[in-house]
C-alpha cells in the first residue's frame, strides 16, 4: 500500500502539485475577471438580492431554492480545510500566505460564476421531474467536434463521461473517507469517543439524510451552515478579541510580507515569496474549490428562469468560504502567536526527518544551514543507520526536524513506557519496528492542532478545544453531505439513476469504515482526481467564454425589461451594458 502511496503522491507531483496547475486555474479566474470586467465586484450587490429571493417566481423550474443551492454548495466547500488548511497554509508560507488565499478568492469568485452560469444552462430535466446537472452536461452538448464533412465526433460525450467519472471518485477521497476520518479522530482525542462509536452514528444521520436526495440534503443544508458559520465565527471573534493587542501587527504582517516572503521568527524558519505564493494560492483555491466543477452541480438545481442568475449566487460562495471564514482562522493564528512557537506534541511520522549532525539554533551560521534546508530546500546530509535510544533519550548525535523546526526536549516511548534500544533510519526517515514506538517533545504544530492550540490562548481556554472539534465535525459532516449528492449525479449522468441507490449504500459503508482506518492514500488519490476534473473543466469555460460573455450580456437585457425600478436596469440603461 505503501509503494501505490509513494505513486499517486509522485503523479499528484505532475498534476495537481505542479505549478502548471496553480497558473491555469488563476490564469483563468484572471481571464475572466478582465474578459467580463470585474463581475465579481460589480454584481455582488446583486447576488445578495438574487439568494434573498427578490426576483424568484414560483413557475421557476428547478428542486431547490437559490438559498438552498448557495446553502449546499458551500456545505462541500467549508470544511475542515477552514480549520486545518489555513492553519497549515501560515505554518508553510508564513502570514503572506493568508493574502495570497484571499487574492485567490477574489479570483475564484469570478470562475465560480462562470462555471455555475454555463452548467445551469445546459442542464437535464429527468423523468421524474427532478434536475440533474454540472459541467459533464454543458461538456457533453457543446464540446463535440463538428467536421467540414458535417459528422458530429462525440468529444463532449467522453470529456463528460471522464469528469463525472473523476467526480464519483472525488465524491470518496474528498467529500466521504477523509472527513469522517478528521471527525472521528477530533472527536476520540477531545471527548474519548471511540472512533467506531462517531462512525456508526454519523453514518446513520448520513443515510437518512442523502436518501432523500438534493430536497432533503438542501432543506438540511439551509439550515446547517448558517449555524455552524455563526458557531465558529463567535468562537473565532473570542480569540480575536482576547488578543486585540496583536491585531493590528497582524494585519500588518499579512501585507508586509507579501513580496519579500518572511524572515525565521521564532521557531518558524521563514517562507520566500514564491513559496508563500504557491501554499497562499494552493489553499485558496482548494478551499473554495473555484474551478473544480462540484459546486455548479448543486447550484443547477436551483429554481432559476435562466442561468447567469445562478451564476450571480454563486459569487458569494468564495467570499463566505475564504474571504470570512479562512480570514477568522487565519488571524486567530496570527494574533495568537502560536505559528511560532514550539509546543508539546506528539509527533507524527511525515513530519519528522533526522538529519546526519547537532545542529544549534544559537549559533547563527548553523540555524542559517538549517533555514536554508527548510525554506529553500538546500541538501543537508541526512542520517541513515540505527538510532541508539537510552530511557527515551537519543544518544546518537543526529538532529530531529519536526514539521519545518528543529525538535526540543523530545522523548521515545514504546506506547506509555520510555524506549530504550535501536532504531533504524534511513535517509533521514525512521522506520520503527512497531506502531507503537512514539515520539512527543516540542515542535512547530500545524493543520487542525494548530488552530485548536490558538483558540486555547484566549478566554475561552479548554473551551476552545471543543469548539474546534465541533467545527470540524460540522464542517466536515456538510462537505461528506454535499458530496453525497455531487457523486449521485455524477453517476447518474454516466448509468442513469437507477444505479444511484447503489452508489449511496456504498458511500454510506465506505464513511462508516474510514472511521475507524487509515485513508492516507484515498487523500492521495482524490488530490489526482480533483485535477481530472478541474483540467476539463477549465478548458471547456475557456473554449466557451464567447457564449458565456453573451449569455451575461442577454441577461442583462432581459433584466432591464423585466425589472425597469431595478437599480442594475438603470444603470443599465444609464451605461448601455453593465
């Protein structure tokens, strides 16, 4: 398992994790925000009239409300990466990295209109009356191949067929086995429930909830965010607050670090530009999942006459989901200090590296080696053979690099009880003879402990803890809820709906299991499925950005007949287009 591991991570390293894939997806948020002049700025105003239902008809066809469709839209997108990708984005790339996040929003607003825009107008209206829709329907109808001879070459079919295929697997490794899992271990380590115990629970909510399909999943989801939105944002304000003397510097430190990257502080060993850029952007764009094509599926089956209107919802959703949230989460990091600091833990195995001398971080010119190593990469021997370890302490003079610092007071134990004996290394990685070998000392904390570890350094003290956990296991539970119905119609648009009762039972089984198991490699995979979707996706707004242009334009145009006392009619009418 370990070798198909080491294969998916190396392919993401092409994909998803290689720069080409960061440049196409800013390059086309870019595009569009300077092809349609800024949309997302200009009819933001509007996409607040549109989900507060202003101009909704009750002839409007379609399953769920505008609200509804926002609602279970961002259920996918807020998740635990709110928590722990922020936090993990800062401890990479330092504060600037919190920018580039929020820059990457702005951008993805504007894709996330035109991908909503483009997929609604192309959805199906089935059999039964329901709607099924997303970019694999606008693909299979407008992205064929039309010969000088007339023949019509199914290429919108097969990229359809290929997307929808790539979203089922996504609907696991993002949206089922990874958010159970953060859940069950949230849960276990502050409440000491057993993991089997929150699976077994949790998945029966999830059965009752997706069998009743987008309705029941939208009337849950309507409901659920705005809760859990207000939940976390009055646990994260506390923090804030608690810390409003560092406010100010923090603000201050987001912007100032923007173009010339950020100098070891503390424990943190520092971030050039560039990488704080590649995280910054890495994160935002995965947390609000601009461009991937999940959220138009839910937002086509919206109640909407046609489709930009759609598309104006959903320029909200990156705002709510970064440009809020992951700002909450990113200044009670900063303002809490504690992205600097070397805090006890129990190390996890990724995250440790041993290197092939004692390095001292009071003797400049040997921190610098160790900053270089860290921050730009540069080769530093690392150790390979046995580690000699005498009642928990290390005797062989190596040093211990624990997520991006150089470990402190550290010990071995063999669960409770201090290790003594040997342990091998190699290449600087340790390889322990049994799972029950651990380290804990002080180190830099990153990802969901980090967060949790801030929210502690306020008045809310342990308190903080709790809310946290309870955060992941809403957030996470909405994004498991969303994904449940993004895969639905993904495979009914690839079998037909009859298979998809199926296809629930097996969901439902597989987050039930992951409670309790390993899904390091079904993460792996979904980093490489998610740009199976995302590459076709873009391609295909890029090769319609013409109809879509257009179809923004008509809408306008119609709008200003419709609602003449509308403040965008007059300005419509006062600017000749908007």
């Amino acid at each position: 398992m370990q070798k198909i591991n080491d294969f998916l991570v190396m392919l993401d390293g092409y994909l998803a994790g290689h720069p080409w894939f960061v440049i196409l997806l800013l390059g086309t948020g870019i595009f569009f925000t300077f092809y349609l002049r800024f949309p997302q700025f200009r009819y933001f105003r509007h996409a607040i009239d549109v989900v507060r239902g202003k101009y909704d008809h009750h002839l409007d066809v379609g399953d769920t409300s505008h609200f509804q469709a926002l609602a279970t839209a961002l259920s996918g997108t807020v998740g635990t990466g709110n928590i722990a990708g922020v936090a993990l984005a800062i401890h990479l790339g330092g504060p600037a990295a919190l920018f580039w996040m929020l820059m990457t929003a702005a951008i993805g607003m504007c894709t996330k209109l035109v991908e909503v825009a483009i997929s609604h107008k192309y959805r199906d209206i089935l059999p039964d009356g329901s709607v099924s829709g997303g970019p694999m329907y606008y693909m299979k109808k407008r992205l064929n191949i039309k010969t000088k001879s007339g023949k019509v070459i199914k290429t919108g079919a097969v990229i359809g067929a290929f997307f929808a295929a790539a979203t089922v697997l996504s609907s696991f490794g993002t949206g089922s086995l990874p958010q159970i899992n953060s859940i069950s271990n949230s849960i276990f380590t502050t409440f000491g429930v057993r993991h089997v115990i929150t699976g077994a629970i949790l998945s029966v909510l999830l059965a009752l909830i997706i069998i009743g399909g987008i309705k029941r999943i939208a009337k849950v989801t309507e409901k659920l965010i705005p809760g859990m939105a207000i939940f976390y944002f009055l646990g994260a304000i506390f923090v804030i607050i608690t810390n409003y003397e560092n406010i100010i510097p923090s603000l201050i430190s987001i912007v100032s670090t923007v173009f010339t990257g950020t100098a070891a502080v503390g424990g943190f060993m520092g971030a050039s530009v560039a990488f704080a850029i590649n995280r910054g952007v890495n994160r935002g764009l995965f947390s609000n999942e601009s461009g991937q094509g999940s959220a138009p599926i839910a937002h086509s089956s919206a109640r909407a006459p046609e489709p930009v209107s759609e598309g104006m919802v959903a320029i909200l959703e990156p705002f709510i989901d970064t440009i809020i949230i992951c700002m909450l989460t990113g200044l009670t990091v900063l303002a809490s200090g504690v992205w600097t600091e070397k805090i006890e833990n129990k190390f996890q195995s990724a995250d440790m590296i041993f290197l092939d001398q004692v390095y001292d971080e009071n003797i400049p010119d040997q921190k610098q080696m160790v900053v270089d190593f860290i921050r730009n990469g540069k080769a530093l021997p690392l150790f390979s053979g046995q580690l000699e370890i005498e009642y928990g302490k290390m005797m062989t003079p190596v040093s211990l690099i624990c997520s991006r610092s150089i470990a402190e007071d550290f010990t071995f134990y063999n669960n409770s009880d201090l290790f003594s004996g040997k342990i091998d290394v190699i290449e600087g990685k340790w390889q322990p003879q049994s799972a029950s070998l651990n380290v804990v000392g002080k180190s830099l904390m990153h990802s969901a402990p980090l967060t949790t570890i801030a929210f502690e350094r306020s008045i809310l003290g342990k308190m903080g803890r709790y809310i946290v956990s309870i955060s992941i296991l809403l957030f996470a539970f909405s994004t498991a809820i969303s994904w449940a119905y993004y895969g639905d119609r993904a495979l009914t648009y690839l079998v037909g709906p009859k298979y998809v009762i199926y296809y629930r039972v097996v969901y439902v089984a597989a987050f039930f299991i992951a409670s309790f198991t390993d899904t390091t490699i079904v993460w792996s995979l979904s980093y490489i499925t998610i740009a199976f979707m995302t590459v076709p996706n873009l391609i295909g707004l890029w090769i319609l950005r013409k109809e879509i242009k257009s179809s923004i334009a008509e809408y306008w145009a119609v709008f200003s007949v419709k609602y003449p006392e509308d403040r965008m009619s007059k300005k419509y009418r006062k600017k000749g287009r908007l």
